[in-house]
C-alpha cells in the first residue's frame, strides 16, 4: 500500500472508526451465503478474523470493559437469519469460565491479553478427561472450535492484573443456543442459555462521517 493510500485510509478511519467491524461482518454474511461446509467456513472465516483484530481502536469502550466479578460477553453483531454472531469477550483479570460446550462452530481471534484455554473430551460413560495440553492464545491468534471435533473446553484470562479481550464468531446466534456445563468431577452436565452482557450493540451503519468530507471538500 502506498504512503499516500495508507494516509486516505488513517483518515477515513477516523472518521468511520466501526469500518473494521463493518467490514468483517459483510464479509461474513457473504461467506455464510455460499452455503459452505462446516470446515471451509473456519478456514476462509481465519483470514477475515484475523484482519478484524489487527487494531483495536474500532471495539467501542462499552464492548471493552470488564466486570468487577464476571466476564463479560458483548454482542457486536447478530446475523438477522441467525446463521452466525459476533461478540466481544472481556475477561478481568484473573476471570475464568466453567466448562462449557457451544453446540456451533466457533472461530476465536485474540484482541488484547491473553487467554488460557484446556479442552476436554467426554468419555462413553460420562467422566470427562483433558484433551491436549493448555493452548495459550497470544493477541493476533486464532483458535478454532468444532462440535464435529469435540468443542468442550473451559478458557481462563491469564493475566492475574490485566483484562483481556477476544473476538468470537460463532455459527449461530450464540447468546440464545441451549448449551452445556459440565462438573469437573463427575463429568455431570447442566444446561444454559448464555444471553448477553448489554442490551446495546454497536452502530455499524452510521456513515455520518461522510458530511465531514462534503464539507471539508465544498468549503
Ligand atoms: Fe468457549
């Protein structure tokens, strides 16, 4: 990209700061439109994803701010058919989640800090055991999550001091999907219905921005 081009574009994203969300969520309309297997939708989603969370300055402060006691699930973007949601997850420091299922595909990009995830496998009978070693999630990385694959894990912040944030997408409207927690003893399951953490959601579509450029332009 040229000097020139990348100054247009420092401008224009300053007078449209959402553009990056914007952006990614036409982006993934179109993917989902295409009717793709389960497979291919994580592979082509990872590059938007991963273009999504090069910068920060386009979450809006009330998607990025923790809660004293709980992690904080912001919904960003609610498909209307329901085939896929963004959201902002926002840990503070030292906040863990249980263990838990999605029922849906998941892609995670980490925005800010770091997480910790571990995931699990059920066995026949119940009990559940760790699969794998701890994945640890830097900012700039993407994670993937299958049910075909097995998608129970729980996920921690691992700053002890520092919030962290992530930005998920999942194949469904995941504030509302009846999903699982699972006791780490027995293996023993309960459902729940995650919702979400307020009852905003950003702004996409106020392009507002342009009057600022007729006027600069006109005078
Ligand atoms: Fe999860």
């Amino acid at each position: 990209m040229s000097v020139f081009a990348r100054r247009q574009d420092n401008k224009n994203l300053a007078m449209d700061p959402i553009a990056p969300l914007r952006d990614f969520v036409i982006a993934m309309t179109t993917l989902v439109s295409n009717n793709l297997q389960e497979d291919a939708v994580l592979s082509e989603g990872t590059p938007l994803l991963e273009r999504l969370i090069k910068s920060n300055s386009w979450l809006p402060d009330f998607c990025a701010t923790p809660h004293p006691d709980f992690y904080q699930q912001f919904l960003l973007h609610g498909d209307p058919l329901e085939r896929f949601s963004v959201v902002s997850f926002v840990w503070g420091p030292g906040q863990k989640s249980p263990i838990h299922d999605h029922g849906v595909w998941g892609l995670i990009g980490m925005l800010k800090g770091m997480e910790i995830a571990q995931s699990y496998q059920r066995l026949p009978n119940g009990a559940l055991v760790t699969d794998g070693k701890e994945q640890r999630l830097q900012p700039g990385q993407i994670e993937s999550i299958s049910p075909q694959r097995g998608d129970i894990h729980h996920v921690r912040n691992a700053l002890e001091k520092e919030p962290s944030i992530s930005i998920h997408v999942y194949g469904g409207n995941i504030g509302a999907i009846r999903r699982h927690v699972y006791d780490p003893t027995t293996g023993a399951s309960k459902s729940f219905v995650s919702g979400y953490s307020s009852d905003l959601v950003p702004n996409l579509w106020d392009r507002s921005g342009v009057r600022n450029q007729i006027q600069h332009q006109e005078g």
